[in-house]
C-alpha cells in the first residue's frame, strides 16, 4: 500500500510556484531524516524555471507518518517576491494534502492489460546502473499511457515506481474524462489558505519561524 501526497500551489502565482518548490525539497529533507521511503510521481512546472505548480509524492505505507501529518494543511511564506520586487505583497500561501488514489476496480492493471519493458538507466548510481537493465517502461494497453522509472538501482523499485505513476496517470486520464475532479482539487486548496497556516517560512533562504 502506499499514500500519495501533493504540494500545490492552486491558482496561485509564480511565487506560491517558487514556495511549491523549495517546500517539496524541504519535505523531502524531512523524510531522509525519518527514515521515510519518498519518491516523486508528477512534477507540474511553473512559470519560471526551478518553480512547480504541483508536486505529487508516494510514500511506501497506508498510514500518513507522524512527521508528514504535522505539514498536511496551509503553509505559508511571508517574504518579497523573487520575480516582481515592486510588488507590495508579503505574504503568499500553498497547500499540502492527501490525494484519493484511484479505485483498484476502476482500472485493471493486470498483466494481459499491460507491457513491460526493461532497459539500460543513465540514471543515478554511476557505471553500476549502466551495467544492467534497471530502468522500467509499463504502457497500459487500453488506453496508451507510458509510465517510466530510472531513478532507482534496482529494477524491482524502478517497476514498482513506474507501477505508481502509471495509477497516477490513470487518475489523471478519468478525471480529465469526469471533467471535475481537477477543480474539486483546487477548490479544496483555496478552502484550506482561508484557515491558519500548519507551517510558517520567512524569506529567500526559507527559513521557518
């Protein structure tokens, strides 16, 4: 089992963009200090290069570890914008929270409904990775999507990553069918910057407060 959680920025500007990022990368500091397994699923650029709109985790577990239940909710930044610095405002909110995975009986990932592909990764892990087929390539036949993984030193990993992303881009294939699960989403972003900030960062170098 595993639990998906995204880093959003909503319909925020290009500095909740800037604060999606450097927020992921704190989240992932924070699980290699757990001892918490944390790999990207999806990454939605922003604007500006080194921004995201979205960033969406998996974590190997069904239950939201103790340290990540403590940054599920409003985060804010009180700082001058990196992109615009006339621009008066200071204060600049995004969301962390859990996303509902896609119904198992929905989408059949069984294996006559799938290829699998194994190949050569020039990913990390230096000449060792090179050495054997580690990467992953999974197409879901009915519907044509292709979901990938390199990153990891094992093919084992690597399949079960692609494994992830594959369900992912499945969610995201029905919603975009449904039309209005997207949105719900971003509604329920901006429900959550009404409420009080989980977490406080304060200017360029972010730290919290």
């Amino acid at each position: 089992m595993s639990i998906w959680i995204q880093v959003t920025s909503g319909n925020g500007p290009a500095e909740c963009c800037w604060v999606v990022a450097r927020l992921a990368a704190a989240i992932e500091k924070a699980a290699a200090e757990n001892g918490t397994s944390l790999v990207r699923l999806e990454e939605t650029d922003g604007d500006h290069a080194g921004t995201y709109r979205s960033v969406v985790f998996s974590l190997d577990t069904d239950v939201v570890p103790v340290w990540l239940g403590m940054w599920i909710g409003t985060i804010q930044w009180i700082g001058k914008s990196p992109f615009r610095p006339n621009h008066g405002r200071k204060n600049w909110f995004v969301g962390v929270q859990m996303l509902k995975q896609p119904n198992a009986e929905q989408w059949s990932l069984a294996g006559n409904e799938l290829r699998i592909e194994t190949f050569r990764s020039s990913g990390k892990g230096g000449q060792n990775v090179n050495k054997v087929s580690s990467a992953v390539r999974i197409t879901h036949l009915p519907t044509g999507k292709v979901a990938v993984a390199r990153e990891e030193r094992s093919q084992y990993q690597n399949r079960r990553l692609a494994n992830e992303r594959l369900k992912r881009m499945l969610q995201e294939y029905d919603e975009h069918r449904q039309g209005f699960a997207r949105s719900q989403r971003w509604r329920q972003h901006h429900n959550l910057v009404r409420g009080n900030p989980v977490r406080i960062y304060t200017g360029l170098d972010f730290l919290q407060s």
